[in-house]
C-alpha cells in the first residue's frame, strides 16, 4: 500500500487540507510464449507470528491453456512463505507455502492449476514475520508457465469407438509423471464422470472447540476438488446466524477466503451457499453463533447441527489407481490413500486401472482422471493435470 498526499481543500498549507488516499499497487507480468518470469523483494521479519507484507501479482490465461504452473525460489529457506493462486472469479485454486510434505521448510514454492479459465489472475505472497534473521530483506524470482506438467498415459483410452469388454481383464494404463517443480510432491489420480451429482456431507468439530451446543461451537467439513455449488446448514431451537469458511495454509495463517453469510432457509434453519466453477477445496470451517438481545447470563446453551449439501463432478468407481484417491476418501470414508512420492525432477509411475462397468454395456463413458498433490502440512493440494478418457463398454 502507498499513502499517497492529495489536496483537499484550501491552499495546501495547513495540516487539516491534506488528505491520504490508499494506493495497492498490483503488477502485470507480461507472458510471452506461453512462459512469464518476475522477481521481487521480500522485506520484514520482528520474531512474532504472523501475516506480514502482501505482494501482489496479475497475468493473463488465454483459452485453451491445459495446464499452468508457477514456481518461485528464495535462497534462504527460513523465510516462510504462503502464495495463492486466484483465478478470474476470485476464487483461491491454489495454496502453497514452501514446505515439503514432511514440513520441511524449502527455498521453493510450487503452485499447479489444471485447465486454468481464460481471464486474469492473480499471484498472491504472502510472509510471515516469524522468519529468518539472517537478513532484513531477500529476492526472490518466479517463473509462470503453460502446459509444461509432465504427465503422459499411454494407453489411455479417449474415443467412443474403442471398446472396452466388460467380462474381459481390466485395463491398466501407466500414467508417467515427472516432477518438474522445486518441493516433494505426493501424486494420485482421481477419476470423474463428466455428469455431476449432489451428495451431503457431515462435520465435525474444529477451531479448537469441544463443545457441541451454542455458543462455543465450531465445526470443520472437507470439500473435495470439482464442487461447483455448496451449501453449508445449521439448525438450532434459537435464533442463529452463520458464516463459512475456507481455512488452509501453515504458519503464515489460514486463508479464510472465501467467507460466505447465511440466510434463513426454513424453521430454525441457516444455510450460507455459494456457486462457482470451481469451489477452493480441502478444509472449510463453520462459524454459527446466537443472534442476540441476550439477557443478564448471557447467550443461552443451545443445540445446534450442521451439515454441508454438495454438487460435484461424480467419481467414476470405475476407475481406480495404486496410488488411491484421497478426494474419494474423504467423501466417502474409504482409505485408499497411497500418493507416489517424487522428489523434484524425479519420474514415477501411477497405474491406473479401468474395470467397466457390465450394467453400462453398450453405452459410452466419458470422464477426466485429474493427476492431483496434497500436501498435509499446508492441508491443501493442486490440480496439475486432467486426462480425459472416453470408451464404449462391450461384451
């Protein structure tokens, strides 16, 4: 932010006929051939936790695009740091910090976006103040590049005229990964329909929170990727509002965008919704509280119960991998997780196996299998590829 002196009224010559206007300065960064680079300062550092300095980046994504990725290096990895990628619709796609899967803090980040919408969108770093004194100021650079993942899947069907037999043995496509960024990355393939489907999840409790009645109550739900409209509901005998939230990242602090508002919705019922084409993902955190003129003792004890409505992508059960699904288990409690470990330039190999299913015989299926991370530490993860495949199922 600049402050910037504007005259307000008189000769300028007194203290009262100045006025300051906020000034945020955003930077364009040009991308020429499908590849852009910037470089910048990070300044701070008082030995106390917390958000500092926020720079701010933008760029242009032109239709097609199949992939996109931005990788940023520092020299000293005591730095802490947290980027987001924001998309045209201001959604956050993307939280990173520079920390490995194991928290490891590193001198790299690593952002990843599959099918990025076509638009502006934003970089955004952040810095927590909690961080190395070895110096009071460090560079940093970036580099901003389309369709440059490393992923192929030979094999992989994608045309309604090939046929897979429903009797015969499944089929199993290699799918070659290599990753080109800065962190240890855990990858896994998660598979789905083109057609979208509306399931309910639970909560449970979170924000440090024991309690399950109002007014100390908390809850947390987990959003897998490719949810396009989500409606977040609390019930209660009083009076209640409710706001809803995303809250991942590590250390530098949650993002806690974005932050919707409930509504009435029916007796004793809230629900804060929202639709886009891509809800942000992982952790989301339910805030309902009572609505007041309370009496002497305060805010009453009351029960309340959320819970979250969900439109998705579906997940094809037809379609499985030996490195598991953690999106399909979180949605429905399944433990499949087993992610190929790759080590920055490492190659590794996921198999993806496709058992069709014998009551589709005769009709086609079509879907996208997105090659995804996720990183526990910072509880989020990125969407680095999406493979799509189509087959007819036979006999």
């Amino acid at each position: 932010m600049i402050d910037t002196p504007v005259e307000a009224s008189g000769d300028g010559d007194s203290a009262g006929s100045q006025s300051e206007i906020p000034i945020a300065l955003r930077t364009l960064i040009p991308i020429t051939h499908g590849s852009g680079s910037f470089t910048g300062t990070l300044t701070g550092g008082n030995g106390r936790p917390g958000a500092g300095p926020t720079q701010t980046y933008a760029f242009d994504v032109p239709p097609g695009v199949d992939n996109m990725s931005l990788n940023l290096q520092i020299t000293d990895p005591l730095y802490l740091l947290e980027g987001l990628l924001v998309d045209p619709n201001g959604m956050q796609l993307s939280v990173e910090g520079n920390v490995d899967v194991n928290g490891n803090s590193t001198g790299a980040m690593q952002l990843s976006r599959a099918n990025p919408r076509p638009g502006r969108w934003r970089f955004v770093l952040l810095l927590n103040y909690y961080t190395s004194g070895n110096q009071t100021s460090l560079p940093f650079t970036a580099q901003i590049g389309f369709d440059t993942a490393q992923v192929s899947a030979s094999g992989l069907p994608n045309n309604p005229a090939v046929t897979l037999s429903a009797s015969g043995a499944p089929v199993v496509v290699p799918v070659t990964i290599t990753n080109n960024g800065g962190l240890t990355q855990e990858y896994f393939a998660d598979a789905r329909q083109h057609t979208s489907t509306v399931l309910q999840f639970g909560t449970i409790l979170e924000c440090g929170s024991t309690a399950t009645e109002l007014p100390a109550a908390c809850f947390g739900t987990y959003l897998p990727t490719q949810v396009s409209s989500a409606e977040f509901l609390a019930q209660s005998t009083v009076p209640i509002t409710m706001d809803a939230a995303q809250d991942v990242g590590y250390l530098v602090g949650g993002t806690g965008a974005p932050d919707i508002y409930s509504r009435p919705v029916g007796p004793g019922t809230i629900a804060a919704s929202l639709s886009e084409p891509e809800i942000p993902w992982s952790l989301w955190v339910l805030f309902p509280s009572e609505v007041g003129p309370y009496g002497p003792a305060g805010a009453p004890v009351a029960p309340v119960q959320t819970a979250a409505i969900l439109k998705l992508k579906a997940f094809d059960a037809a379609v499985t991998s030996d490195a598991g699904d953690l999106w399909s288990d979180i949605t429905f409690g399944t433990n499949t997780f087993n992610p190929l470990v790759l080590a920055p330039g490492e190659s590794g190999t996921i198999n993806v196996t496709i058992t069709p299913n014998p009551a589709l015989l005769g009709k086609t299926v079509s879907g996208t299998i997105y090659i995804d991370t996720f990183n526990g530490v910072v509880q989020s993860g990125d969407e680095v590829v999406g493979l799509p495949y189509s087959y007819t199922v036979s006999k």
